[in-house]
C-alpha cells in the first residue's frame, strides 16, 4: 500500500498535473485566449504545480517559514514559474534577461544549505548555475521545439533521484523522481503542442529544481558518491544543447537525427556520472546485505 501511495502521489500526480496545465493553457493560447507571448508559460506552470503537488502529498506544509533548507523548494518552484512567465512573455530581452536573474539569485539564496562553506560563494556558484543551464536549455527549446527536451531533462531527473538516493538522501530521490514525473507529463504535453510545453520559462524552473537538490544532496552526502558524480548529473543537459549546435541543421524543429544527438549527448554524461559512483552502490550494497 504504501508504494502504491508513492507511485501515486510522486508518480501519476504530478505527471498528470503537468501534463493538464501545460495542455490547457496550449490550447487556450491557440484559439486566442492570450497572447502568443505567453505561451511558454504552461509549461513551467505545469512543472511548478506538479512539484508543489507531490511535495504537499508527501510531507505536508511544515509552516509557513520552512525549517530546513530543503522546503524552500516549496516556494522557489513557483517563484521560478511566475518570473519565468512574465519574462516569457516580456518582449525586451533585458526583461527577460533579470527575469531569469531574479529566479537564479532567489534559488541560490534559498536551496543552499547554511552549514557549507563558503556560504556566500556557494550561493552565488548555485545561482550562476541555474542561470546558465536555464538560459542554454532555454534557447535551445525555443530555437527547435521537440518533446526530447523535456524527455532528456526527465531522464537528467531519474538518474538525480538515483544519485540522491545513493547518497542516503531518500526524502530528496523522491522529490526528484517526483520532478521526472512532472516533465514525463510535459514530455507528453510536448507531443501536441511543443512550443507552449516546454521553452525558457519550463528550463528555469527544471534548472531550479533539479540544481538545487543536487546541491542539497552534496550538502548531507552520508554516501561515497564523488562530488563528480552531482557535477555531472547537474551540467547534462547543457550536454545536450551542445550536441544539438553540433548536428543543427538550420531548421526550425529538431530532426530524427538532432533528437538522437541531444538523447545521446545527455546518455552519455548520465552513464559517465554513474560510472564513477558506482562505488557508492557496492558500498550501499554492502551496507545492506545485499
């Protein structure tokens, strides 16, 4: 029973929830509802609601200041959709550009933990982070619109749920399987209508999430996972955008062979990263009997 509570509530919740919003506000934008400017705006809403959602199911609203650092996911989820959003749908790219700033700086301050060292460094490397991942997926996403984008971030989830998990951090794995399920639903959302699903204001709030946990993870890594290993799961899906500039053929959409290229590029820094933690499962193994 309660794995079927897990799959339900970190699984089909926030998968469908992602794929709803995203859906929706898709099709609102396409018979008029809003300015096409705003469009990217569903799927970061989507991811946002979906993370919110699985969080809330799974343990609940601990107050409204979060005692630990790790429930401030709670807030900068959906601080990162909104000003993705309206950076979205500014028009002016310095708009766009503090936008992004804004939700970069306010993950930095708010998902690293206090007790690391330099405290200040480790924030500002945090929110430079997210910008960059943030603005190289996004621009990738806009420039060829395909449901692999989702997809790669989505498989970037599961193997940061892995690597969390390998770290003694099970609460953290099953918020980031609880992420992959999310963009699963964008994945599926993308499938309809690419451009509305998954653009720069969905990268930013992946970029939020999936850094900040990783940070998190390293932050209480009771396991022998190598700090490598949360490098690596982190920068793939910049993996990703560069194999797409080296296949890119100056169309629009991205191609069988462009899709390939970016599922490949972000494969392979994912299998390197489980490479070099590898052991850290023998030792869990180990540790349990196994």
């Amino acid at each position: 029973m309660q794995a079927l509570n897990l799959a339900l509530i970190c699984g089909l919740l926030p998968a469908a929830a992602a794929f709803a919003v995203a859906a929706w506000l898709g099709r609102r934008e396409r018979r008029g509802a809003f300015s096409s400017a705003a469009r990217p705006a569903g799927g970061a809403l989507g991811l946002s609601l979906a993370y919110v959602a699985a969080h809330l199911g799974s343990f609940g609203l601990s107050g409204p200041r979060p005692i630990h650092s790790w429930e401030w996911f709670l807030y900068a989820m959906p601080a990162a959709a909104l000003l993705g959003a309206a950076g979205g749908a500014a028009r002016r790219t310095t708009v766009r550009l503090l936008a992004g700033l804004a939700a970069s700086g306010l993950a930095g301050w708010l998902l690293v933990p206090s007790w690391l060292e330099p405290l200040t460094g480790w924030r500002v490397g945090m929110a430079a982070g997210v910008f960059l991942v943030a603005v190289a997926a996004g621009r990738a996403a806009e420039a060829a619109p395909s449901p692999v984008w989702p997809l790669t971030w989505g498989l970037t989830s599961v193997a940061a749920a892995a690597l969390l998990v390998l770290s003694a951090n099970a609460r953290l794995g099953q918020l980031a399987a609880a992420m992959a399920a999310g963009l699963a639903g964008l994945t599926f959302a993308a499938l309809l209508r690419p451009r509305s699903a998954f653009g720069a204001p969905a990268a930013l709030v992946a970029a939020t999430g999936l850094l900040g946990l990783l940070v998190q993870g390293y932050a209480s890594n009771y396991g022998e996972v190598p700090p490598s290993a949360f490098l690596l799961v982190g920068g793939a899906p910049l993996a990703g955008c560069l194999a797409r500039q080296a296949v890119r053929s100056g169309r629009e959409r991205l191609g069988p062979r462009g899709g390939a290229a970016v599922i490949a590029g972000v494969l392979l820094v994912l299998a390197l990263a489980a490479w070099l933690s590898w052991p850290a499962n023998e030792a869990a193994g180990r540790t349990n009997g196994w």
